[in-house]
C-alpha cells in the first residue's frame, strides 16, 4: 500500500489536511471519508479501515475539514479550538467540494469513479455533495437525517443566543468545545440548501445507508428517513454502536467485526 499526504490552502489560515492511501498505482475506484463531529481522519480505527480498503482494489482519500480544530502540526485531536469554534456546515460542505475537485484535478489517471463515504455528521455533509457530477455514489455509516434537529431549542437556544457561545464537553479529551453562534446563524441563512431531504429525495446514483441498532449517538430513525426520502437507496442494519464498535486509539491488527461488516458492504457496493 502506498500513501501520500496532501495539503489544500485556502485564503485563511485554515487549509484541509488529508492522505490517500492506494492500493496500486493503477485505475482504481477511490473513495473519500467524511469524518464526524469532534472527529479527525486519524481518529480509531480509520487508518485500519484505509488499509482493508486498499487491500480491496480500492483508493481511499481522508481529510480534516479545514476547521475541526486539528493543525499542519498536530492533526489528531483539537488544539486549535478556536478554529473550532468557527465550524459550520456550510464551511464542511465547501471542503468536501474542494476535496473532490483536488482529487479528480490531481488523480484523474488514477481514479476510476470517485464514491463518498461519510459518517455521522460526515454523512449527512457526503450527502449534501452527493450531486456533484464527479460522484458516482455515496455511502453513509451512521449518518444523521437532519442538520436542523442537531441544535438546542429553548431556553439553550436563547442563552446561546445571548453569550454568543456554547460549550460541548469532550468526555475523552476533557476539552470543553466551543460553538460561537455563528454556527446556527449560518445553518438559518443557508438552510435551504443544507437540507439532507431535498437531496436526498432527489438523488439519482446509487445511494447505500449503514445504520448500527445500537446507535445511541444518531437514532436508527434517522437511517429509516434517508430509505424513506429515497426508496431507490439500499439499507443495511445490524447490531452495532455508533462507530461500529470501534473507539480511540485503536491499536489492533484488525477491525471489529462490525466496523469490517460496515466496511464490507461498502466494499460490494463499489466493486459492484
């Protein structure tokens, strides 16, 4: 397996950091991963999942969204938390463009049809690019429905609005992680076309949803919406958490069997 790192800029100081890994350097398809909120391109087992890909005869590419809070330096966890604070979806779905363009720019000989996967909210940002004419198919891994119903509502609503940030606690980094209000303000303006629905209900190209029953991160309601919006896409279920029973680190030679079962299916949807 071969990998090279690459690096997009940006007029800020804010560029997308990302590897593919090849099986070889001959046509092949190639897949690009989303990752998930408060998550990174090197969190648990991805790199794992990378290498059984490329052992399938297929490429695979992931990426940092530019502002996850990872660095050039230190790309794994959030030591910029400030360029967290200024996430918003719309910045995610303009990466993943970037992304695919660099890929089809850069590996056109390379490449022999390019697939998203994304997972959790990276599943829902896959989907949102879904309809970029580069893309020949997308498959999400526990993704969410809605981007709307992610927010707080009430009285967390209103006193969001009033200290202009909120904090998430990292219960495995211990890091308190900031949203400025931005954030929803951006999700209200642009809202029409952060829809996952009016995508979704459209989608025209094979479209595949992997959902674990155990998921308590992004209800199995939520996979049962996406095959509903579009009765066309293949849904897979089985006992599973929401990262596949994967976690952070993972120092095994081997997937779990679920994450390997995510990973197969999406394998023969491909290669198919």
């Amino acid at each position: 397996m071969l990998k090279e790192i690459f690096k997009i800029e940006s007029n800020e100081d804010y560029p997308i950091i990302g590897d593919i890994s090849f099986y070889n350097k001959k046509r092949a398809p190639i897949v690009i991963f989303c990752h998930g909120y408060k998550g990174f391109k090197d969190w648990g087992a991805w790199n794992l999942v990378a290498e059984k890909a490329c052992e399938n005869g297929i490429h695979f590419c992931k990426f940092n969204f530019s502002l996850n809070g990872g660095t050039i330096d230190n790309p794994i966890d959030f030591p910029d938390l400030g360029a967290f604070a200024k996430n918003n979806y719309s910045q995610e779905v303009s990466d993943l463009n970037r992304v695919i363009n660099y890929i089809h720019i850069n590996y056109k000989d390379l490449i022999n049809g390019i697939f998203l996967v994304g997972h959790s909210r990276g599943g829902g940002i896959a989907l949102l690019n879904s309809t970029n004419s580069l893309i020949k198919g997308v498959i999400t891994w526990a993704s969410v429905a809605d981007f709307g119903n992610r927010f707080p509502k009430n009285e967390e609503l209103k006193k969001w609005k009033k200290d202009g940030i909120r904090f998430i606690m990292n219960s495995r980094t211990n890091q308190k992680m900031p949203h400025e209000i931005s954030f929803y303000n951006d999700f209200l303006e642009n809202e029409k076309n952060l829809t996952i629905k009016t995508v979704v209900k459209k989608l025209n190209k094979p479209q595949m949803i992997i959902h674990g029953s155990r998921d308590q991160a992004v209800s199995i309601d939520e996979a049962n919406l996406l095959k509903e919006w579009n009765p066309n896409a293949k849904l897979i279920s089985f006992k599973a958490s929401h990262t596949f029973n994967s976690s952070h680190p993972w120092t095994l030679t081997e997937l779990p069997k679920e994450l390997q079962l995510a990973l197969d299916y999406t394998t023969q949807f491909i290669l198919s």
